[in-house]
C-alpha cells in the first residue's frame, strides 16, 4: 500500500506502475473537498502558497505600486487586480492583493463564493444567468457554451480595466479552461501582467507557456510552476500537520481499516487490485490511451 502526494492525472507513468505491481495507491491531493477532511486537506495548503506567492510575483513584474500613495509627483492610484476563479489560490491572492492596498475584483462561475469575495473586501463580478457550477464536491463542474460566450465578454472588460491578472480557474480540480484569448490580451494597457497560475494544467490564457515569462504587447504574461516549492518552509510545514490525520482516516474499530466506503478514503484511492479507480485519473488514463 502507498501513501502519497503524487497528482495522479499528471502522473500516469507512476499510475501504470502502480496497477502493473497491483499497489493500492492513495494521493492526498485527491481527497475530497469535505468539511471532514479540512484537517488533512494537502491541496489547499499549496494553493494557498500558491495564490500568495502569484501576487508577490505580479507585484514584482508591474512597474506601479499597488498601494494608493501621495507622492512628490502627486496622487498614484491604487493597482486594480482581477482574479479568476476565486477557489483557495484566488481567495489568498486576492487577500494579499489587498493587504498590499490594490482595489480587487473577482469573477467565479460557482455563485456561492461571491459572499467570500466580498468578504476579503474584493468587488464579485459574474455573468447573470440560472447556471452555477457548484457540485457536491466543492469543484466546479463545467457550464454550456452560451454561459462561456457570456463570460468571455466580462473577461475582455475586465483584462483591459486592470493592471494585474490572476487566474486560477480549473474544473473539477483538474481541467483549466481557456478564458483569455490572444485578442484579449491584445486589448490589455501594456506593462500590465497576467499571472496564470493554472499554467501546470495547460493555463487559462491561450499565451501562456507553462514555466515561462512571455510578453506579448508589452503584457507579461507568467505562468509558474510549483509555486509552493518558493516557499519551501511552509509546504513543509504541512505534511508533519496533514498526514496523521489522514492515516487516522483509516483508523476505525482500534485497527486499521481499509474501508472503501468511507467518503475520504474513496476519494483518495487512486489504484486498487490492479485497477485505475479514481475517476479523474481514469478519465485521463482513457483520453491519453496510455
Ligand atoms: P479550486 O478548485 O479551489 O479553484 C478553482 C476555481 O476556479 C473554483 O473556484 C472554480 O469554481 C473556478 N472556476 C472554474 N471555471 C471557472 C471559470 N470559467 N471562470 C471563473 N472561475 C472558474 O483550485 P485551487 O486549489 O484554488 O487551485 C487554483 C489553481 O492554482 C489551480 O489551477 C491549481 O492547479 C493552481 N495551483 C498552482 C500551483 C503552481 O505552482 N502554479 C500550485 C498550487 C495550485
């Protein structure tokens, strides 16, 4: 049996190994997004690094501050940031977008998280319609071609109106939809910056080269790879806090049980008796034909 942290759908050659020794494999990153498993929940503790550092880099790149300050050379305004997808990486970077004094918007296609936006002092901007991507497992499922035409619209009003992108959209914790265009961009004040923080699953910004900086009229556009790895400290700090909670997941009648019905473990189990189980995984194990 393994336990691990190795995100499975990138990781197929590691898959087909496991099922070829007929492992029974667990990825924490795969555990379910419940209110039971917050305490063992991997994935969030990197998106947060993740979302935190994508700001620093952003502010790093732009040539304003992001602050209101009265200067010699009179008022300079705030930095407008927008940020797509306001999932745990969205939320801590709109929190550290404000923290540093930028005026923040957000935009989501899962409507409950309008209320967590405004609460971090951010502005919630969504395409009005019935739609809503919410699912019972806290990912966003993907919404109809009508509802993506819409939203496009809103993204070019956005991209041209801020200085600073972030992006961190991604269906079903895996799949990043492609949200900016070319044209978009295209549109952007040169010297603003994108930073695509769902680069590693192909980006939502159709420029974006994964582990590059690309400029493209005079906006840079960045997307990163393994941001937590920046902030080595505290992805470390995370497993010492993380994993015996997990391995307690398993501990039931005072013996350690392997029960395939426990929602945590479920979710988590990602080979088992020679088999690809988890779905997502399958779900790319099938579309790769590996
Ligand atoms: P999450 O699943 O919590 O958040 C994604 C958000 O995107 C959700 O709120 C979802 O509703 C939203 N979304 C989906 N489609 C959308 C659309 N069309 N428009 C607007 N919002 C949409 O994911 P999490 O944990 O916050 O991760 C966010 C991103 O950060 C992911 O792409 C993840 O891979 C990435 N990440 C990057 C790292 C790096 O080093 N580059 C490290 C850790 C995470």
């Amino acid at each position: 049996m393994l336990l691990a942290s190795f995100q499975p759908t990138k990781a197929l050659e590691s898959v087909r190994e496991l099922t070829a020794k007929r492992i029974t494999a667990f990825s924490t990153d795969c555990i379910p997004r419940i209110t039971r498993a917050q305490s063992m929940d991997t994935l969030s503790a990197m998106s947060n690094i993740a979302g935190y550092k994508a700001v620093l880099l952003a502010a790093n790149e732009l040539a304003k501050y992001f602050p209101m300050l009265m200067t010699a050379a009179g008022t300079i305004f705030a930095a407008k940031v927008f940020v797509i997808g306001a999932g745990v990486a969205g939320l801590q970077a709109m929190a550290t977008a404000k923290r540093l004094g930028a005026t923040v918007t957000a935009t989501d296609t899962r409507k409950t998280v309008g209320e967590q936006v405004q609460s971090l002092g951010g502005r919630f901007v969504a395409v009005e319609s019935a739609e809503d991507a919410q699912t019972a497992s806290g990912y966003a499922k993907e919404l109809s071609q009508d509802f993506y035409r819409k939203q496009g619209e809103l993204i070019a009003q956005q991209c041209a109106a801020n200085d600073v992108v972030i992006t961190t959209a991604l269906i079903g914790g895996v799949k990043a939809p492609k949200l900016i265009t070319a044209e978009m961009v295209g549109a952007m004040q040169p010297g603003s910056v994108i930073v695509d923080l769902a680069a590693e699953a192909g980006g939502n910004c159709e420029l974006t080269r994964p582990g590059e900086t690309v400029v493209e009229n005079g906006v840079k556009i960045i997307g990163p790879l393994n941001l937590p790895s920046t902030c080595l400290r505290m992805a470390a700090s995370c497993s010492p806090a993380t994993w015996p909670r997990f391995i307690l997941a398993f501990w039931k009648e005072n013996a350690f049980n392997l029960d395939l019905g426990d929602e945590i473990i479920k979710g988590a189990l990602i080979t088992h008796a020679g088999e690809v189980v988890h779905a997502a995984t399958k779900q790319r194990w099938k579309a790769t034909g590996a």
